[in-house]
C-alpha cells in the first residue's frame, strides 16, 4: 500500500477508508515538522501546527483537486497555520512585553555559539531562523526541501516571479547577517 501514489490514497480515503490517512501522515509528517520547527522556532508549537495542519488537510481533501501535487497543497496547508498561530503568537507577545528587541544580539549569539560548538552548518541554520518567517521559509524551502520557485509561490500563494523576488531578498539578508556576525573571522 505505501507503493500508493498520493492521489490513489487521497482516493481511498475519499471512499471511506478513513485508515488510509495514515500513510499520508507517514510520508510528510518528517520534512513538514523539520519545516515547522524553523518556522515556529519551538518544538512544541511546531508538534501543534503540525497536528492541526494534518487534521485541516484531512477535513478539506474533498476541495483538494488533484491538479496540483498534494505536499504543494498541503505545504500551503502547514504555511498558512503556521503564519496564523505565529501572528497570534506575536499579538499576545506584544501584550505581555515590551520590546522583544532588547533580547536579540547577533554578536552575543555567534561568539557564543562558537565557543560551544564549531559547527558552520548550525551557524548558517541558526541565522537564517533570524530572517522574518517569510523570507526564512522561502531559504529552508529551496535549499533544503530542493522545492522549485514555482512550488514555493504555490505554497506561499503568491506569482514564480514575487517568489523569486523574495528568494533574492532573503539571500541577500542572510549574507548581510554572516558580514554583521563577522562569519569568516569566526571559522578561523
């Protein structure tokens, strides 16, 4: 059964054989919660947006038309909870707390994390989890999940062209934030 493109079990669970779902969950719930821990930056929030991203996916597979592959629609599922449990997140942050700027320093976390672990790959992960959750989506998307510009805008809802636009920004963010965390002088 797990021979089964995605549209066959969509299928069958369509028909009634609920179970089937299963498989689904099986082939996407790794990358999706790897995604979501960079997105949610908490392992625990990222457990419920999965969770409620699954259970979305499961409650609207009647809309899911099949034009599309399924990981685009349900990537779009995954982004769009994502965004909406982040911006309430962030409302009920700004009640509690003042500014949450006085808690970011880039220096203080580089030469910290060079003194524990030299581990370039982490460094670079690390720092482009500091990019707004777009543009830090769009990188993890493209150069870890190997999605092309067209299947991000998808996911994200927006034009290839608006997709590549922001790929080159957020390029551009993550080589300004290795220049102000002096990368280079902390490999060697």
């Amino acid at each position: 059964m797990k021979n089964l493109t995605d549209n066959e079990i969509i299928e069958s669970v369509l028909k009634g054989n609920h179970a089937d779902y299963s498989i689904i969950i099986d082939r996407y719930k790794n990358r999706a919660y790897s995604l979501l821990k960079k997105m949610m930056k908490n392992e625990m929030d990222a457990e419920e947006v999965l969770q409620d991203s699954f259970l979305k996916a499961f409650n609207s597979l009647k809309s899911f038309r099949m034009e599309s592959k399924f990981s685009t629609w349900f990537y779009r599922i995954i982004y769009n909870t994502a965004l909406t449990t982040i911006s309430d997140k962030k409302r009920k942050i700004r009640m509690e707390m003042k500014s949450i700027d006085e808690c970011y320093n880039l220096e203080e976390t580089a030469n910290s994390f060079y003194s524990e672990k030299n581990n370039s790959e982490k460094f670079i992960l690390d720092l482009v989890e500091k990019l707004p959750v777009k543009n830090s989506l769009v990188v993890i998307l493209f150069y870890i999940d190997n999605l092309s510009v067209a299947e991000i805008g998808n996911i994200m809802g927006i034009t290839t062209e608006n997709a590549k636009v922001i790929l080159h920004r957020s390029r551009n963010a993550l080589r300004d934030l290795l220049i102000k965390s002096n990368y280079q002088e902390n490999l060697l």
